[in-house]
C-alpha cells in the first residue's frame, strides 16, 4: 500500500478526547462509535475523500489548538465529523489518525 493508500489506524488515548468522549450521551457515543468503526475501515484516501467524514484542514489554527504545536514541529491539524453536531481535532502522523479534542459544538472547533 502506497502512503495515501494505507490503512488508518486511530489513536483515542488522548485525555482531552477521552474525557469529552465519556461525556456524552448514551446516543451520541452510539454514533461516534459507528463513525470511529468506519473510519477504522479505510484507506487514508477514502478518509479524505469521504463526503460525510467532511475532513478539513484547520488553518489558521487556533490559539485553543496551539498548544498541540508546542513540541517544535510543525504539525497539520484536521477536523473531522463524527456525529451530525461532533466533530473532532485530529493530526495524522504516518497511518495514526491521532484524536486530540472533541470540541462540545460545531464552531469551537475552529475558535
């Protein structure tokens, strides 16, 4: 499998994620899931592809997202739709789709 061609691999550990994951409602977290399975599922071109993950890249970034940026590199971050109303922050580092935050609405995502 070429670069753009391999399969995604996540990363959930984040303790920001994690912690607005656990938050959610009972539905809410049914969804999510469903989404994180089908993304499991794909090649990282399908990912950029898909019309209903609605992935984009986050520039300029935000001063709430900075802090991702601090360790000197210079990093890419994205925003993908897990629910109808949740998106969440991503990087991808090689085949890891990497979930830093899961803001609680829509427009915090890029604020």
């Amino acid at each position: 499998m070429t670069a753009a061609s391999s399969a995604v691999l996540l990363d959930l550990n984040n303790p920001e994620f994690l912690k607005s994951l656990f938050a959610l409602e009972k539905n809410d977290k049914i969804q999510l899931f469903k989404q994180l399975e089908k993304i499991s599922k794909l090649a990282w071109v399908d990912v950029q592809r898909d019309p209903s993950l609605k992935w984009e890249k986050i520039h300029p970034i935000p001063v709430l997202l900075q802090r991702y940026l601090l360790d000197g590199k210079i990093r890419t971050l994205y925003s993908i739709r897990l629910t109808q109303a949740k998106r969440a922050v991503v990087l991808r580092e090689g085949d890891y789709m990497r979930f830093l935050a899961l803001p609680r609405d829509h427009d915090s995502t890029y604020a």
